[in-house]
C-alpha cells in the first residue's frame, strides 16, 4: 500500500451534506512525490468536504513547518506555513483539471487528494525564505562572511579578463 492511498476520500459512500478529514503529513508523504522540493516536514491538514448533487466544494486548510535551506545563510531550518484553498469536483464525460475545477466521471467510487494538499503545501512556501520568517537568527558565521570586504568582492570574470586584450575597434 503507498502513502497516499491514506488520502482516499470514499465519495460514493457518502451522503450529500459536509464531512470532515484529518490529514496528519510527514516526510514518508514528499518523498512519495518524485523531484519534490520539500523533503521534510510536518503539517496538519483539514478537509471540509460538502458533497452535492452536482457537484463536490473541497476546503483544504493547513498549518504546519516544512524544511527550508535560508536563502541568506543557506542554513536549513523549520518555515511554518499555513495556507488555505477551494477546489470544486464537477462530473463530466471525460476526466480532466483545470485551475480550480477537476472533472471526474459521475459515479466515481473514490477520489484521492494526496495531489492537491501536496501542492497546495508547495504553493504555501515563499520564494524568498529566511531564518526571518521563523522567528529565528541566521547562521552568525555566514552572516560574518556576507558583512566582511571578502563578501563584497565580485566573483572574477574569465569571458571578460579573456576579452580584455582584443581590439575590437579594427
């Protein structure tokens, strides 16, 4: 059995009406997903699932810490995240996504969200991540380094120190 058949939501089971998922995701959950950029981390998920005659209204709420390399001290650390999204179900002839809507066909016995808190915990982590955002100081050594003269020097060029006795005038 993998990990995200945890993540199976029995939908032709269901009554019409809201239920509610517990979701608790470890490190075993990314590395389920290949070339994931988290690698670690722990974060609780909610799932209010509202089923419909037509139609499936998914909230997914999330908070937790996920491992994260400071983009200023390249330390790893823990960067809480939280984050909140809507995903609708409708049925349809053939099965297909798009933003917000998945298409599936009526009278689909099961539906797995594994995918979808998994992106939703990648699209709660910011671009830029410091120790900042998790309360904490940086690595003092490194930040030494990044404050000293040998910081501030540019990485030396060898196109331009190639380039630098041709006469390009002629």
């Amino acid at each position: 059995m993998e990990i995200t058949d945890h993540f199976k939501i029995p939908v032709s089971g269901l009554g019409n009406g809201l239920h509610g998922y517990d979701f608790s995701i470890e490190d075993d959950f990314f590395q389920a997903f290949e070339s994931s950029p988290i690698r670690k981390g722990t974060v609780a998920v909610h799932l209010d699932f509202d089923k419909r005659e037509d139609l499936y209204v998914m909230d997914f709420s999330m908070e937790g810490t996920v491992n994260a390399a400071c983009d200023r001290c390249l330390d790893h650390f823990g960067l809480p995240i939280e984050n909140r999204q809507r995903l609708l179900v409708k049925f349809d002839e053939k099965e297909w996504e798009d933003a917000d809507v998945i298409h599936i066909l009526k009278g689909t016995p099961s539906l797995n969200v594994a995918k979808y808190i998994y992106e939703f915990i990648v699209l709660a982590v910011p671009l830029g991540k410091t120790h900042d955002d998790a309360g904490e100081s940086c690595n003092p050594d490194m930040l030494k380094y990044l404050d000293s003269e040998e910081g501030d020097k540019p990485a030396p060029n060898p196109f331009k120190d190639a380039l630098k006795d041709l006469d390009f005038e002629n």
